[in-house]
C-alpha cells in the first residue's frame, strides 16, 4: 500500500495496459484497473426479469421441480 501511494502515477499508467494488484501485508486487496476495462466489466446487462425472460425456459407450462421433504436441520425440542 504505502508503494502504491508512493508510485501513484505509475500505478494509474501501468494500469492502462494491464490491471494492477495493490496488497497489504502481503495479502492482496485491491486492482486498479483502466477506465475502459472497468466500463466494459460494468455493463448492465439487464434487470433479472430480462434475464429470467431470456431463459430457455421462459413460457413453459410442463417445468416440474421436485420438492426435498427432508428436515433442514434438527430440533432439540
């Protein structure tokens, strides 16, 4: 972290080819990654109801889906 402050303009360039990994400790907590990238992997695809609209599955009456009876867990009462 106290690199990535440091270097924080080199951080950002770099980020523009390939994302960044910043860590802490060793143990990694953040990517910096480009604009573009990030606009790309945030694109909104749509609310569920397009996505369930979309299914294969979308209009069929004879979808059947067995119910598990078993105990989700035991009581002790």
């Amino acid at each position: 972290m106290q690199d990535a402050k440091a270097r924080m303009s080199e951080l950002v360039k770099s980020a523009q080819t390939q994302p960044q990994e910043i860590t802490v400790h060793g143990k990694s907590v953040a990517v910096v990654i480009s604009r573009g990238t990030f606009d790309r992997l945030s694109q909104a695809q749509g609310s569920l109801v397009d996505f369930m609209q979309r299914s294969p599955l979308f209009d069929a009456d004879d979808v059947v889906f067995d119910r598990d009876m078993s105990l989700t867990r035991e009581t002790g009462f």
